[in-house]
C-alpha cells in the first residue's frame, strides 16, 4: 500500500549542500522575495532540482513564491508550504558609537543571562538587498528579570541605520560523523530544503495523476507572538488563492528538548495537533494514515520517523487551516531555535524528505490502496 517503487532517499551530502545554500541566502522577515534576497537562492535552487516545475514570484502580489508542478491550473489540488524567513529584529535607537538598540518583531528565545552571538544587518539599497553591516547581537538582561533583555547590534564590519533589519548570522558547521548541524536560520532553511527535495521526488506523479501540487515558500512567519498576528504571508496565501481541493501540509521545524517527545537525531517528526490544541488540527482519517505510515517507514527501515505528541509551535499551520484541511504537521527536530546555535541532525533531514514524499504521494492518490482505506478521496 505504502510503496512508492521510483523513490529514493537523497544523499546527506547532496542535503547538506542543498540547506547551506539556503542558509546563505538572506532572509529578513517581509523581505525574502525582495531582489538579492532568499527567494532569488530559492528559484535557482528550485530550477535546477525539479526543472519540470513552474517557478511564481510573489505569487498572487502575496510576497510568496510557489513552485508549480503538474498540469497548469490556477486551482491547486495540494498544497506544502514552508516559511522563507528569520526571526527579525528593527532599530530602536542609535548610539554615538553606531551601536543599535534593538526590539524583535516576532517570537525570541534567550537563554539565561548575557548572550552573544553574530548577526547582520539588511537594507534596500541599488535595487537589492544587501548586507549593511555585519557584527554582534548582544542581549543583556535587565535589572528586573521580569523585564526581560536589552538587546543590541553591535558592528564590526559596515555600519548599522534606522532603517536596517537585523537577524542572526553565524556560519553553518556539520560534525559528519554523527551528522550533527549548528547554524542559525535553521528555523525555517530545514523545511525550505525539505519542500525542495521532496518537489524533486514528487513533480512526475503529480504529472502523471494529473493533480496541480503547489509548493509555497512564504515570508513573514515570523511575527509578533502575541495573539494571531504571524504568518502574515500565509494569511495573504489565503486571500489569494482558492482552497486547495485536496489540503495543505505544513513544513516547519518541530520543536526539540530533552523534556519533549521528540529527540534530535531519531528521525522526522510529524504532529497531527499544533499548539497543544490551540493550533491546528490533522483529521481522523490523515492522523491515522500518518500513524500506519511512520510505522512502515521505520519497519521497512525506509526512514526514521517519530510521532511528536508534545508542543508544538504554531506556525503557518494557524491561518492555513482555516482555509483549508491540514493534512499533517512535518519537520526534522530542532533545538534552541531562534538563537545563534539552532542544533538539528542531517540525517534526521533527509528522514524528513523521506516521510514528505510518501504523504504527498498519498494524498495525490499514488495508491488506490490507501485512498480507500483512509478515506482519501477528492
């Protein structure tokens, strides 16, 4: 029922050099399809793994880019979206010396005490974005600890401006032998380069099922945590675009620890609840194909998969189920996001694209088998 003859997992090594050419690109919140940006590293990327697709920049006016396979519609049978950006922060003041107080526009997580790490600032300038200046985000705790952090950008190359967006920047290291990665932007690159791969293994069954797949790369995920104010870019995904007929599937990071369920370095993760039941929710019959799914894959010892049944960080998954089913909650393990050393596995990534593929494949009704049994009919 779960097989799908032609696949293939991909080489970590061809991983690897897939995630750090995203990495390298730059991806400030609201700006990640901006000329010079990510979405430029992206589309080339997306050329050259999956050339039967169809690259759309800003999509629909949305700041979004799409990758189209199958048959042309302006209708899409599925949907996989995963987020371009950073968490980002803006100027507040500036000091004397150039140095920048700053205040983030989405969600932070500091460890304890005074914290260091490399960061770079961003601006529009000749057509393009580019680097303004490169140096140190420096968090300083505040007298009262209920008051949180000072945050600052401190230059060493360039010079920062009001106008500037900053976001952490540090080079990404791969340890081979247990294929252990630290970087920053891993949150979101992992499930960028994931949604990549993964459109690579699936774009010729979308086209022999005749199905419209769509994978979205949106921007400005990272937003205020308060409230219902992120994933703006995917809330204009769905003003803009029809409710796919089929689903959505959410690509993100899942969150990793050891007081959580999932574990880096034991597989992809997948969740069929998002934020402890304040987020999205997968349907009966897909948590149940995801169940069977995860078993066979590691059965067959196809793929390493984990059924993450902790908190889950909501994401795009908020304003995307409200348009249409979400269909699963798919990512590799991460730990300490949003900071300077963002800790996942290359192995547990390609596990990921390993899971992606075989649900993607399903839901566009690659097994008769499994449309019966679970339900999948469209």
């Amino acid at each position: 029922m779960f097989e799908l003859d032609d696949f293939h997992a991909p080489e970590p090594q061809s991983v690897w050099q897939t995630l750090t050419q995203v990495l390298g690109g730059f991806a400030p919140s609201s700006g990640c399809d901006l000329p010079g940006a990510v979405g430029d590293t992206i589309s080339n990327l997306a050329a050259q793994l999956v050339p039967e697709g169809t690259i759309v920049r800003n999509l629909q006016y949305t700041g979004n880019i799409a990758l189209q396979l199958g048959p042309p519609s302006e209708h899409p049978d599925l949907v996989i979206v995963a987020h371009m950006d950073r968490p980002s922060y803006r100027v507040r003041s500036m000091a004397e010396n150039g140095t920048g107080e700053l205040f983030p526009i989405c969600a932070i997580r500091l460890p304890a005490g005074a914290y260091r790490t490399g960061a770079r600032a961003f601006r529009f300038e000749g057509g393009e974005l580019v680097t303004g200046a490169t140096g140190s985000f420096v968090a300083e705790p505040k007298p009262s600890p209920e008051s949180g952090h000072s945050l600052y950008f401190e230059a060493s190359e360039g010079h920062l401006t009001y106008w500037d967006t900053v976001v952490l920047d540090t080079p990404p290291t791969l340890d081979e032998a247990p294929g252990q990665i630290i970087s920053t932007g891993l949150d979101n690159a992992l499930g960028v380069t994931v949604s990549l791969l993964t459109a690579g293994a699936v774009a010729q069954i979308a086209q022999d099922l005749g199905r419209s797949c769509w994978f979205v790369f949106t921007d400005h995920e990272e937003g205020p945590p308060d409230g219902y104010f992120f994933s703006q870019g995917a809330d204009r995904l769905t003003r803009a675009v029809a409710p796919p007929r089929i689903g959505v599937i959410n690509v993100d990071a899942h969150n990793a620890g050891d007081n959580l369920p999932v574990k880096v370095a034991q597989g992809a993760s997948y969740s069929i609840t998002g934020g402890d039941g304040k987020g999205s929710v997968v349907p009966p019959n897909y948590a149940s194909l995801l169940r069977y799914l995860g078993e066979h894959l590691n059965n067959a010892e196809l793929a390493r998969v984990q059924h993450n049944n902790g908190y889950l960080s909501r994401s795009d998954d908020m304003p995307l189920h409200r348009w249409s089913r979400l269909l699963a909650l798919i990512g590799p393990p991460l730990m300490h996001a949003h900071t300077g050393y963002e800790t996942a596995n290359l192995n547990d990534v390609v596990d990921a694209i390993s899971l992606l593929t075989h649900v993607v494949a399903l839901a566009l009704g690659a097994s008769p088998a499994a449309t019966k049994a679970y339900h999948l009919n469209f």
